[in-house]
C-alpha cells in the first residue's frame, strides 16, 4: 500500500441521499409527555415506508437506553440528551434519511441548538399539542400520577417547564386532528419540500 | 385523538432492512493512526455504494466533531467514545444500513463492548495491520511527529497502548495487500455473510 494521503474517493452525502431517491429531513416532534408524540411518529414512518422513503425512528425507546443511558432527567442531562440526539440525526441526515425524532425536547434553547446542529434546511419542527390536562387524564404510563405524588422528580409539566415553539413549522392540536390526520398533515409539508426544496414558513402568531 | 396507548403499528428493523434489500453490518475496522483505516473504509463505502448498497461511514472526522466533542484522549474518554459510536452504530442497524466504523479503538475490551451492543450477528471486525515503525513512516497528519517531541499526549503507539485483535473475523496487511484487495476482501465477507447469514469464523491464530 502506498503512503496514505488524505483520501480523494468518498461518498458524499448527495450520493447517499440519491440511492433512496428522497432528500433527508428530520420530523422534530415537540410535546408534553403523554401528548401522542410516539403515536403519531410510528404512523408516520409507517406511512412514510409504505411510500417506498427510507426513514429511522429516534425516541426514548433506542435512545435513552443506550446512547444517552449515562444521562438524567435534570436541565442539564436534558440538554446533553438533545444535543446528541441532534448530533444523531444529523449522522442520519448525511446517511440521506428521514428522521423523526419523538422527544419532549422541553427547552426552547435547545430545540434551537438542534435546529443550528442540524441544518435549517433539514429541520422540519412540529409542535404536538395537547394541554397538560389532558396529558394528564390520559397518563398512559402513569407518570402524571407518580410526579404529582412525588415519586418522580423534574418531571415536565408538574416541576420541570415546558416551553412550547412560537413558530413550530406545524402545528397539530390532538384534541382536534386525528392520529391519521396529523401524519397527513406532516407527509404533506414533507411532499411539498422535496418539490420546492423549501421548507414552509412557520404559521403566523 | 383518543387515548394514547402502547402504539401498536410500528416500523421494525426488517422493514428497513427490506426496503433496501440487504443485510444490516457494521465493518469494524481497528489499527493505528496512519494505518490505513480511512482510505479504506472510504473505498469500500464507495464500492459498495457502486452496488446498490445503502452505506454510512463513522469516522474521527463527523464523531468527534460532532457527537463526542465533549471527549478527549484519556482511557476513560476513549471508553465513552468508542461506546457512543457502538450505540450510534446500533441506531443505524436498526434502520437497516451497512455501516463501517474507522477508529483507532485502541483497547480490546472497549471492541468487545462494542461487538456486545452491535451484536455479534451484525458485527464484522477488521484489523488493518500495520507495523507502527511504517505508520510513522507515513505519518499523513504529522502526528506521530507530534507525539514524539511531546507536543501530543496519549498518543496511540507511543505513550498509550494499542492492544491488537486476537481474532479479528478479517486480517488486512497493508504492506502486502493493496487497497483495492484489501476492499474486495471485506466486500467478500459481506456478500458470503449475505448468502448464509453466518458470519465467517475468526482466522485461527
């Protein structure tokens, strides 16, 4: 082998991305726990892979048991939590896929550390809607209840903000919008930007 | 929306998997600084792109920057490093891709930690074997010149330790084989891996 010098032939992104004939994104889904964020990201990539896109799945399932198992719950942790979930999915933007990422993601700051990370123009942020109440009733994995009783410290909502996007790229109100039409509404704004190459304008306040 | 539950349509690792019509990988490639690593991950990623392969490749250049920035060159910073690039690894897995990792990995029980959290069915090892007096002959980055006027600390081969594979599932001398040999014999194991789904036996010492 002769000296190495630095290499000439490497895949670019460009390359990776037009094998899966998409442009890579990431679907950034903000909300309290219990809003529907999971829900609404499984059918997504669902959705998505049924459309012949190829796409991963970032959420508290993977993530937080292996990549960010040496972190907590405390402002601090969050933040390390989400700037490397965002450094994640950057990795996966470069891979050429469409990531969604289903985190409660509380901090404006942070969010906006996620978006510098990984690229305005790969940054879809979509703000999942769902008052604290009824987050609460619903309590799918009875963390409303343990945090009101004490037993679960800095839990978002009852003792750790919540700061909601003033101008999330889409907003979906579960209340209102069903599972179905929630991920349509986000297939569409995907559709769009791979035609235009532009992403929507967030909604005015 | 009514009550979120556990969701119950979910995207799994062999739909992605399906969609791009391969067997996920990770190609681990171990060795010294100035070993080759690089130039051969990057041709082989270049090559197996070439055929239909969907590919990514984890090196110094986009993890450390990136997601390990936070991490120096201690043993124990080394550790974390290499364990978030196992679990990175993992995530892409996951999402179905064929991924080569190109780092020093220095220490044979971080590699094992490696191949524990990747898994052994997805986990290729490659040892790219060069003799450190020919690394320092090359010395690409003017590293090893560093290191030896002490103007590096930790530096691998010199004052911290580089612990060889014992059996490694490929064996790349860069002295005898070029780099084109050197990728095809990867490609070999990977496509013989695809057909059988058994991954070839470590060579015997």
């Amino acid at each position: 082998m002769s000296d190495i010098k630095s290499y000439e032939t490497a895949l670019n992104p460009q390359a990776r991305a037009a094998l899966k004939m998409q442009h890579p994104r990431v679907i950034w889904l903000t909300g309290l726990s219990g809003a529907g964020k999971s829900t609404i990201a499984n059918e997504l990539e669902v959705a998505l892979n049924a459309r012949g896109k190829h796409t991963y799945l970032l959420d508290g399932d993977n993530v937080r048991a292996g990549l960010c198992s040496d972190l907590g719950f405390s402002d601090q942790d969050r933040e390390e939590n989400i700037r490397r979930i965002a450094e994640v999915a950057k990795l996966f933007i470069d891979a050429g896929l469409i990531v969604t990422t289903a985190f409660i993601s509380p901090f404006r700051r942070d969010r906006e550390l996620a978006r510098k990370i990984i690229g305005e123009c790969h940054f879809i942020e979509v703000f999942i809607d769902t008052p604290i109440s009824e987050c609460e009733r619903r309590d799918p994995k009875g963390l409303y209840s343990k945090a009101r009783s004490g037993l679960l410290k800095n839990f978002t909502g009852i003792d750790s903000a919540y700061e909601p996007p003033a101008a999330p790229n889409i907003h979906i109100n579960t209340i209102e919008d069903s599972v179905a039409h929630a991920v349509s509404k986000i297939l569409e704004v995907i559709y769009k930007a791979e035609k235009t190459h532009i992403l929507p304008a967030p909604p005015k306040k």
